[in-house]
C-alpha cells in the first residue's frame, strides 16, 4: 500500500460518495491507456494534441458539471476535484484540460446569456472547442485593473487592440476570453473592465509565438495579439464594465484548483521518494535505513498531511457554497511553496539520478516552481488575507 493511499484514508473527504470514487476508477483507467504511454513525447512536442481533448469529451472528463442540454451531465464539483486530481498524477502539463474545465468555462456558464450558453458550452464539453482566458499582459500581472488592452464600441461592434501574454490554451485554444478596457475613464480604473469573446480566426486577432517556458512544458502557453479586431457586441459576457466583479468572484475556485493541483503533486513526489529510497542501496543498506532519509520524509509527510486536510476542508466548504477567500488565498501560498519544498526535498533525496530526465522527480522539480507566481503571486495571496484580518 502506497503512502498516497494511506493519506487518502486519513484524509476527510466526505464530500466524495461512492460514484466519485467508481469516476476515480474510470478517469484513471482512461489516463493509463490514453494519457501515460504518450505523456514524456507531449512533454517534448510541448503539445496535447487535440485529440486527446476529444477523447477526454468522449468520456465525459471535460466540464462534467455543465448542465445536461448543454452536454454535460449536472455534476457536483466532487468531480471536478478528482479529474484534477487524476490528472495531476500524470503530469501537471496536462493541466490545461483542467483550466479549460473549472476555470474559464465557469465564465460562460455563469455570465452568458442563452445564445452564448448553446454556442459554446456544447463544443466545451465534447472538446471540439478550447477555451483560454486572456488576463496578463506583457506590462500587467496581478494588477487586473491597469489592463491596456482596449475594447471601443463603435454601433454592434467592440473593436479591440491590445496584447496578451503567458495565456495557458494560447496555441490549442479556439475561444478566448479577453479581459478588456471599455471604459478609459473610469474611477478607480477596474470599472471600466469588461470580458469579451474572442473567437480563433477572427481578423485581426493572431497568436505569437509558443513561450519556451521553464516547465509544464506540455501545457502550451503563448502571446495573443489583437490588432483592430471587431468583435460583435453580442459576444459580451455579462454586463459592460462589471469584468472585474466577475473576475473577483470565480478566482476562488480558480485558487482552489491550483490549490489542489498543488497538494497532489507534493503526495506524488513523496511517493515516489518513498519508493526510490527504499530501492537505493548506499553503503550496504537502503537509503531509507538512515535517519537523515527518515527524519526529512517524515517532516514532509506530516506536512502534506496538515496540507491535505486543510484543502479537503476547503472543498467541502466550497461545494457548499461558502465564501473561503481568505482561506483559499491561505492554502494558496503555503501549499504551493510546500510543493515546491518536496521538490527540492525529494530531487535531494533522489541524489544524481534527481538531475537525470528520465526520473519523474526533475519533471515535477520543474513544474512546482510556477505554483507560487500563477493564478495571483503568493504576495498577493498575503495582501488578500491581511486585507481581509483587517489589517
């Protein structure tokens, strides 16, 4: 028995009934057939193939939650964590899938109007359509309100112009989401954001180049540029100028996501350490005999379990309907920096081999790193909290 199993029956997660764990059994079934054997060459191309985003809409692993004249089949968010979770075991490169799902297909759901909702949320869930969020720009990170992309309306159309940048989806993605300024002079500035929708094809949009990234080299990332692209004003989400609620208000789930991503990649690096140090012969004995080997597993295995169950503890106050802000933003920076300490704690433990390519411990070495920096810095998680203790 795995000590990833032996977590998973300490941990509480009650919000996960017996369907969830027979979904588990399937989308990892699914994974080992149609994700593992090609993972180490999609690492390479720097590319999931389209296909496989059919294939995961074939069996329903995209947007599970949508509502079922859409496609989808009214699934609670129970589910949605452990394709996440499945996921994240295989690779966090194939987290794109995941973005697609319970970050930016939310927007539409939840702000489209009807028309919107029959166009698009069909195509989101077979995979035919890939969806991506256009947030950062080459000047602008955390701070959503200084934005320059512009979207002027002139009669039934916004012309936008502007540029984009580190856009998960960029180069698979045939929808996008773009985080705009419709209105130049508003006070403060982020009540002049509006999200538009942007399809691929239109004139005047294009995407640049691939961005050669330090890992998750799988999930493809990419600059958009926009450059008078007209856009009909029927592919407004929502209400003009109230972007920045809406955005405000899905980045917790957003955190959330990533927050669960996290933890399962610091249980997946333990667990391959446990195994590796086990087999290490060094001095006649195993690695795991000395009690430097014992005494850093085990402080990194009580932490992943401290992490685990506070996250667990999240998602159950999530699916609730709970507003976790603050805490979310909490479990946000210290579980990511934890993965990114059994990163370095496991690749340490791994020796020489650590640093060889072919051991997954330098894939999930890289890969932690960009846990404390996206989805809003780990500083901007503390900003969130003291703000919200009243300080």
């Amino acid at each position: 028995m795995s000590i990833l199993t032996n977590f998973n029956n300490f941990s509480n997660k009650s919000y996960l009934k017996e369907e969830h764990h027979i979904f588990r059994k399937s989308v990892r079934k699914f994974l080992e057939k149609e994700a593992l054997p090609y993972f180490e060459r999609w690492e390479e191309e720097k590319l999931v193939p389209h296909s496989f985003w059919r294939k995961m809409g074939e069996q329903g692993f995209l947007c599970p939650w949508i509502d079922q004249k859409y496609g989808g089949f009214n699934a609670d968010y129970g589910y949605s964590v452990v394709i996440r979770e499945e996921v994240t075991k295989i690779g966090t490169g194939l987290s794109g899938t995941t973005v697609h799902s319970d970050v930016i297909v939310p927007y539409i759901d939840r702000y489209g109007k009807e028309e919107q909702k029959k166009r698009w949320l069909p195509g989101a869930v077979s995979g035919d359509i890939i969806t991506a969020i256009a947030m950062t720009e080459p000047g602008t990170g955390s701070d959503l309100a200084s934005v320059r992309t512009t979207a002027v309306r002139i009669g039934d159309h916004y012309i936008i112009n502007g540029a984009k940048t580190f856009i998960t989806n960029g180069i698979n993605g045939n929808l996008f989401i773009v985080v705009c300024k419709t209105d130049l002079d508003a006070v403060p500035a982020y009540k002049g954001i509006s999200l538009i929708v942007v399809e691929d094809g239109t004139p005047g949009f294009s995407k640049g180049k691939q961005l050669k990234k330090l890992g998750l080299h799988s999930s493809d990332t990419a600059e958009l540029i926009f450059e008078d692209v007209e856009v009909p004003v029927g592919n407004l989400l929502g209400e003009e100028n109230n972007g920045f609620y809406y955005l405000m208000e899905k980045l917790q789930q957003e955190r959330l996501a990533m927050t669960i991503a996290a933890i399962t990649s610091a249980e997946r690096m333990l667990e391959i350490t446990m195994n590796y140090v086990k087999e290490r012969k060094v001095f006649g004995q195993s690695l795991s005999k000395f009690q430097n080997t014992q005494f850093k597993l085990a402080e990194l295995a009580t932490e992943i379990q401290i992490g685990r169950t506070f996250v667990d503890n999240l998602i159950q106050k999530h699916m609730a309907g709970v507003d976790i802000v603050t805490e979310v933003s909490m479990a946000k920076w210290w579980v990511s920096d934890l993965a990114k300490k059994a990163a370095t704690e496991c690749l340490q433990l791994h020796g020489g081999y650590g640093f060889m390519e072919e051991y997954e411990i330098a894939r999930r070495y890289r890969d932690a790193a960009v846990g404390s920096i996206y989805g809003g810095s780990n500083e901007i998680m503390k900003v969130v909290i003291a703000k919200n203790l009243g300080l």
